[in-house]
C-alpha cells in the first residue's frame, strides 16, 4: 500500500485536480474553501500551469467557460454565495456541453449566511444551478479520502459525457484532516476533445461553441438529444451502504452527515435496533432505485442533513412515498449530533411501516 | 483490541492548539492508525478561543466531531470552564496550571496539572508550552513514545523552519519526562 499523507480536505481537492491534469484553476476566495485557491496558488506556477484569482466569481466562471471550450482540464471552486454567482455561467457550460468542474463546499444560508458547514445548497446543486432545462452530475464525498478519489472521477466523468461535474462538500469536510492514498491519481484516463476550439490551421472544418439557438425547433431537438444523454448518465447513480441487509430504520444521509449516522446506527444496533445506512455518493443523478429497494424490506426513513429538509423529497420520491420518513436535521451551520439522529432512529423504530410520517 | 481515543485540546488563538494537534494527526498516522483532525476555525483564529479535535482509532472513523473527549486539553482558564462538563467519564484533563488557577472540579475523571507555559519560559522555550502540552499528552495516555514523536514533529514542521526542530523536540521531551 502506498503511503498515506495527511492533508485538509481542501487540499485534497486541488491535489486531486492537479493529478488528474487541471492546468487551469480560476478562482475567488471566499470561507470555508479558500485552502483550495491557495494550494493552487502555490503549486500551479512549479508546474506550468495557471491559477488565477479573478475579480469576481463571475469572470472566475467564465474563464473556466473558455479553457473548457479550448479543450483543457479546468475547474473553479467557491462556497454558496459565491456558487451562487457562478450559476448563470454553469447553465452556459451546459448548454455547451463543457467538460469542467466545479467545488461548493457550503457554508450556511441564505444570503451571506455564515462560514459553518451546512448542506442547503442541496436543491441548487441537484434542481436550479441556473437557468435552462439540464444537469449536472453532482457528487458527494464524506472522507478526504473521497475528497481526493471523487475530484479524479469528477474530472473523468466531465470529459466522458461532456457536462460540468460539481463536488459538493461542506466546510467540515473542507477543513478536516485525515490520511489520504493519492497514488490514483497517477493512472489518469485521457479523452480526444475533437470539438474543442483549438484552431484549424486550415486543416479542418470549424469547430463551434455555442449555446443560441433561435431556432425553436433546433433548441428542442439540442435539449432531447442532452436529455438522451442524461438517461445513460443515470447509471452512474451509486450509494455505499451500511449495515443495509437486515434493516428495518435506513437512515439516508450524505457527506459529512453520514459519518455521524454511522456512529448513531452502531449505538443503535447495539440497543437492539435494525438500523442501516443509505449513503448516496452521486447526489445527481440520485440512487433512487436503490432507494426503493431499501423500501421493500424497511418499515420506516430517517433522513440526516443539514438543511431544512431538501433531500428528503428525493427519500420519499424514490420510495413514491411508501414508508414514513422522518427528518433530522439542522442549519444555518449547526451539525446533527448523534444523539439526535439515534433518538430519530428510535423514533423510527416504533413506527410501522403503512403510518404515515405526518401523523407524528 | 479495538480502541478508539477522542481528544480535545482547546486555548487562545496563537498557543498553538491546532499545531500540537497536527503533531498528535501524524503520529497516529506513522504508527498505522486511522486519524481524523478537525479544528474549529472561524473568528475565534483572530485572538479568541480555538479548539482542535482529533480522534485516533483502530478502526475507521466515523463522525470526526469530538463532544465528549476522552482526553481533554486546557491551555487557558474559559476553555476548562466551557468543556469540563462535556469530558467522558473516566477520561483525563490536562491543564497548563501557569494559566489556569482553576482545579478540576469533577471527581469522576483524572486530572493532570503541568505548569507548561512557566517550564517553557524557565527553559528559553517561550511559545512551545503547546509542545510540552503534547509530551505530557503521549506519557499520560500511553499513546505514542518519544520518538514517535520527534519524527512527527519533524513531519510537521516546514522546511523553512527546520531550525526549530531541537527547540520543538526539547520541549516535548521536557513535557513528557515531567
């Protein structure tokens, strides 16, 4: 086994990036991720690549629009308010079918908010990036470990299915310390980017990057054909699960979240309670026939997050509503402890399975 | 057997609680444990209260978030008053007693009083009561020796400042034989 290192999660992000051959990072600071524009900072110059800190998350956005267009490795990184910013220019990236990445480690909300971790970007990362019809694969890491591994596939799986892929992370996660196996990064898969702006030398019909199309007919044709995409993208939906088989509470949570449950659903097991663990990794596309696999065998949900309830509804779409689901959550930068998500996971436990969660 | 340590080292801004924690971080990791470090960052870096969390484990770890400490470090007088209460039954408090005039009041856990920041300042260590702190952290739990430790605290100091390296090693030694 190769030595471990021992980095932020931040840094494992931007050392993920650069061993995954990101020459171009575009960025504005901004708490609880700034770690990531100062790895970049410090390494980019040693390996002739480029970081630059623009003058708004807005031109950050679409200078990553332009190195993704040239057919380069890029990605930018920021935390809510600023993902906020940067959303006009994701919806331009997918309309173009941009390969690029971009990281939210979220703070808390809405407005400014604070600089504490939280997961209420949810929606906005999953439904409305921007504006227009699209998607973007959104993956959820919950180690540094992962921090590391899913910036790799990030990376892969833009350039695979051309759209911009997003890490969502939150400030926790951003700035926890753990071990870290970088040697992945060493066995990086490239892609031909036959359609990137690279000029013609007179050799080649022109390549075209755009996303006007006035042509009503044209544009719905463009979106179809990316929605047919879409549906083969939808198999890379995946969850790792915990103590799943025998079940009666799943606990479904993500990122940092679902380290707690983890520790909430051993207590748990050993007070004599089935609890088991759904941990969505892709938060887009979402795991939801394995969602509702978990609903034929358990009798109720517990959904762990810190927001005011939005992955639920992807829970209790999944399962088409079939078991109750009860939530445990907290926000504005707050964290569930696990005493709480036990004591849900108890309350859940004395439910049966056709009650319905409105009732308690 | 399977063991898992949480422990909590909290003070001002600038002793250097995050820095002795990082060192705890790589020790665990060179003698093959699972580690996790999670500081609580915010304004408190700008001169106020900061803590550190670092749990060390036998097997992997779940949630990196410490509110009960197994061992909890006071190295000034509001962090012992805000986290006494939160300490695990049968756990340890350590406390620089050169800044805390307070005494543990709990009898249901150890104590351990070392004046850390007068040994540094009566040995021209000024600033390193942190790593006298983190020798006494490794004697009183048993969690790491000395060498151990000087090959972290090596990992863990930049190159730039490799000079401090002996001042950095002696004060843990001093923290550790105390």
């Amino acid at each position: 086994m190769a030595d471990k290192v021992l980095m932020k999660g931040n840094e494992a992000i931007a050392e993920a990036a650069i061993m995954a051959g990101c020459r171009h990072f575009f960025g504005y600071p901004i708490t609880p991720q700034t770690e990531i524009s100062a790895y970049m900072a410090k390494r980019m110059p040693k390996i002739g690549g480029t970081f630059l800190q623009a003058e708004s998350e807005l031109a950050a956005i679409n200078m990553v629009y332009g190195a993704a267009a040239a057919g380069a490795r890029t990605m930018t990184s920021s935390s809510s308010p600023g993902i906020a910013l940067k959303s006009e220019g994701l919806s331009f990236l997918a309309a173009c079918d941009l390969p690029s990445v971009i990281v939210n480690i979220q703070r808390g909300g809405p407005g400014l908010g604070g600089i504490r971790p939280s997961q209420s970007d949810y929606f906005h990362a999953t439904r409305s990036t921007g504006h227009g019809d699209f998607h973007m694969i959104v993956l959820a890491p919950n180690t540094v470990q992962e921090m590391f591994d899913l910036t790799l596939e990030a990376f892969d799986l833009a350039d695979k299915y051309r759209m911009p892929a997003m890490i969502l992370g939150d400030g926790m996660l951003g700035q926890v310390m753990e071990p870290v196996d970088i040697s992945r990064g060493n066995n990086i898969k490239t892609y031909v980017k036959d359609w990137a702006l690279t000029g013609t030398k007179g050799l080649r019909k022109r390549n075209v990057v755009n996303s006007l199309y006035l042509s009503a007919e044209e544009l719905e044709l463009l979106n179809f054909q990316r929605f047919d995409k879409y549906k083969e993208v939808e198999k890379i939906a995946r969850t790792e699960d915990y103590l799943l088989e025998d079940a009666e509470v799943v606990v479904v949570a993500y990122g940092i979240c679902a380290r707690i449950a983890k520790n909430a659903i051993d207590t748990a097991r050993k007070n004599g309670i089935k609890a088991g663990l759904i941990r969505p990794v892709t938060l887009w596309p979402y795991p939801k026939h394995q969602l509702k696999a978990a609903a034929e065998k358990a009798k109720a949900f517990v959904v762990v997050e810190m927001s005011m309830g939005q992955m639920i509804e992807d829970v209790e779409l999944s399962i088409r509503c079939s078991r109750p689901v009860l939530l445990c959550n907290r926000t504005g930068g707050m964290v569930p402890t696990r005493e709480a998500v036990l004591e849900s996971i108890e309350k859940a436990a004395l439910l049966k399975g056709e009650q319905n969660a409105d009732s308690i | 057997m399977s063991q898992t340590v949480e422990i909590m080292i909290a003070g001002f801004g600038g002793q250097g609680v995050l820095f002795a924690g990082k060192i705890l971080a790589y020790a665990a990791l060179m003698a093959g444990k699972e580690v996790s470090w999670l500081p609580s960052y915010g304004p408190e870096m700008r001169g106020g209260t900061a803590n550190i969390s670092v749990i060390i484990s036998d097997t992997p770890i779940g949630s990196p978030i410490v509110d009960n400490p197994g061992v909890f470090v006071a190295m000034n007088q509001p962090s012992l008053e805000k986290f006494e209460e939160e300490v695990q039954p049968g756990g340890l408090i350590i406390l620089d007693s050169s800044l805390i005039q307070l005494k543990v009041k709990r009898h249901d856990l150890q104590a351990c009083y070392i004046p850390a920041t007068k040994l540094a300042e009566d040995n021209n260590l000024k600033g390193l009561a942190n790593m006298i702190i983190l020798g006494r952290i490794a004697r009183e739990t048993g969690l790491f020796d000395l060498d151990t430790l000087y090959l972290a605290a090596s990992k863990s100091i930049p190159e730039r400042k490799k000079d401090l390296l002996a001042f950095n090693k002696k004060a843990i030694e001093i923290g550790y034989n105390y």
